[in-house]
C-alpha cells in the first residue's frame, strides 16, 4: 500500500500485537504452561515467563527443560500452546488507552502498521474485531512456520509499503526480538515493559524500553527528529 506524497517524511510507527496492543499475557503464560504440561515441566508464574522469554521458542523451552525440544516434542508443544491461546484469546482486550493513541496518530495524518508473529490468517479478523484496522496502512502477521524470529519479516513488511522510509520507522514492541527485526530492517526501536520482557530483559537490547504506550509514541516522535 503506497502512502500519500509528503508523507514518508513523517514518522511511522510498526506496531506489534501480542503483548504491547493486546494485553493477552495470561493467555500467554496459560497457553505456555499447557504446552509445558505436554513435556512434564511444572507450571510458571507470569513473572517467570517474563524473566526467561526469549526467541526463538524452543530456546524458551530450552531454559526450562534443561536441553532443546526433539522435533516431535516441539510439535506437539507448539499445537497445544496454540489451541489453548486461541481458546483464551476472546477474553483479552487492547491495551489500555491504545485505541485511543492509534485514533490520535492518525488524525495528525501520520501513518502506521501492524507487524506480528502471530498467524496472519488469525492477526487480520482479531485486529478487524477490535475496531481499529481502519488506523493501519497494512497489517501483517507470520505466514511461514512458528518460533522463529522477527527480523527477515519486518524487512519485507516495510518494503511492502511504498514512501516508508526505514530510517523514520520506529518499531514499538515488548520482545528484545523486535529491537533485533527494527534493527535488521533499518529501523529505530522503542520496547514496552507490559508484555512478554521484564524491564531488564529489555535493557538488554540497547534501544529506549518505556511503561506505557504513550511514552512510546512519544520517543518515536523524538527518535526520528
């Protein structure tokens, strides 16, 4: 989708879903420890979910089974984390204040778009869902196989967009691996510490890392001054 002339002079956001517009942490972590219920591994608490998060998955899985997932326990986890997200999924809800920040964005005639792992069949009817596609110039979510990282999508997904240019892009996500994809495509990066990282897990990857939303933006419009 190609954005109007003068534009690509201002400043783009690339928002992910799970976990910085969707509060869907409890989902998260309960379709997790089902997934871990497969393999024999105790329950987590939120918290510990947060500390030892990372991508890809099976290195998640890797730090609490002691060694990597076998092909075959990989699947399986992975099937079971889905069907229970999707069971719990219609019981979160946005971000608090976030369909307000995406309304506000666009009526100052700025542009932004949706870049998630989650499943694009299943990201593009939730995002409808909520009411809030009409703010987006695109909305991708993962076509190929789960797990993985970010990185080479969000290449893609900004080349899809026509005047977009990298160096105005500001990546707002709640994973260290968002950093990296914002990193690999040429953007800049803010991370959110109500999702999947604790805030020190975030610090880690050398980009700004905020509490709310609304500093996020607020850093973008800095970041790209």
């Amino acid at each position: 989708m190609g954005i109007a002339p003068g534009e690509q002079h201002r400043t783009h956001l690339v928002w992910d879903w799970n976990g910085t517009l969707l509060d869907d942490n409890t989902a998260v972590v309960g379709a997790t420890n089902a997934a871990f219920g497969e393999v024999g591994l105790a329950p987590i608490t939120v918290e510990q979910y947060r500390e030892m998060y990372c991508i890809p998955i099976p290195r998640f899985y890797e730090r609490l089974m002691g060694r990597l997932p076998t092909d075959a326990e990989w699947e399986r986890m992975d099937g079971v984390f889905h069907r229970h997200y999707t069971e719990q999924r219609d019981a979160c809800g946005l971000t608090a204040g976030a369909a307000e920040l995406l309304a506000r964005w666009q009526l100052t005639g700025r542009s932004q778009s949706i870049m998630s792992m989650y499943r694009h069949e299943e990201l593009v009817p939730v995002v409808r869902g909520f009411g809030i596609e009409r703010h987006f110039v695109r909305v991708d979510g993962r076509t190929g196989p789960s797990g993985g990282s970010k990185s080479e999508y969000m290449r893609r997904h900004l080349a899809a967009m026509d005047g977009i240019s990298p160096q105005r892009t500001v990546v707002i996500g709640d994973a260290v691996d968002d950093a990296v994809a914002a990193a690999h495509a040429g953007a800049k990066a803010v991370l959110y510490t109500g999702g999947s990282h604790s805030r020190a897990s975030l610090e880690k990857a050398g980009v700004p890392v905020v509490d709310t939303l609304t500093e996020a933006i607020a850093l973008a419009e800095q970041l790209t001054r």
